[in-house]
C-alpha cells in the first residue's frame, strides 16, 4: 500500500500521457474526508452540547426574579433582594448584602 508521501509525489509529478490525471484529486479527497469526520464528531460531541449548555445557563439567568434563592460561584448561599442591568443584590444574612456580577450566579434553588 502506498504511503501519503509517495501518492504526493506521484500527484505532484509532471503528467505524462500515460498517468492517471485524478491522482492529486485522490489525495486530496482521501486527506479531506477523515478531515471532515472528524470535525463533524467534534461538532456533535463539544460543540453543539457546550451551545445548548450555554442556552440553558443564559434561560436561568434571564429568570432570575426578587426572592430567589441562589447559589453563588464562590459557594455562597442566599437571596436575591434586587436585581440590577448586570449586578445583582444577595443577601446572606440579616443585613449582609452582597453585590455579585449576574454571571456570579451557579444555580437557583428550588423553593423550599
């Protein structure tokens, strides 16, 4: 079985009447459709979950509302008292407000 390098150089040589005029198109179709395989996978397995990840995180974001309970990135556990442009207001304890980028926010707790 030949080898890449010498299909290349077969392809690159100069064509005499009796070669195969499609050889480079060969190679290159044999390079390019691997190529393509393997970006489609990487599609379907990184980029399009990481997207729809993305979609999701921005949905909880957007209904992030006044009395939510909500676990910051850092950990910390409280209430959203108000919610600003990109800021929003937590309270952790009696009188401790924290002001947090809206991204700070890991996930909002359920009601309980």
């Amino acid at each position: 079985m030949p080898t890449f390098l010498a299909l290349l150089q077969d392809a690159a040589a100069p064509t005499a009447p009796d070669s195969q005029p499609g050889a480079l198109d060969a190679v290159l179709g044999s390079f390019f459709v691997p190529l393509l395989l393997c970006f489609g996978v990487f599609y379907f397995l990184v980029i399009r979950p990481e997207g729809k990840q993305r979609k999701k995180r921005q949905e909880m974001l957007d209904a992030l509302k006044k009395g939510d309970s909500v676990v910051l990135s850092s950990g910390i556990h409280g209430h959203v008292s108000a919610i600003h442009d990109d800021t929003v207001s937590v309270q952790v304890d009696e009188g401790v407000r924290l002001k947090v980028s809206r991204s700070a926010i890991a996930e909002i707790k359920p009601a309980s």
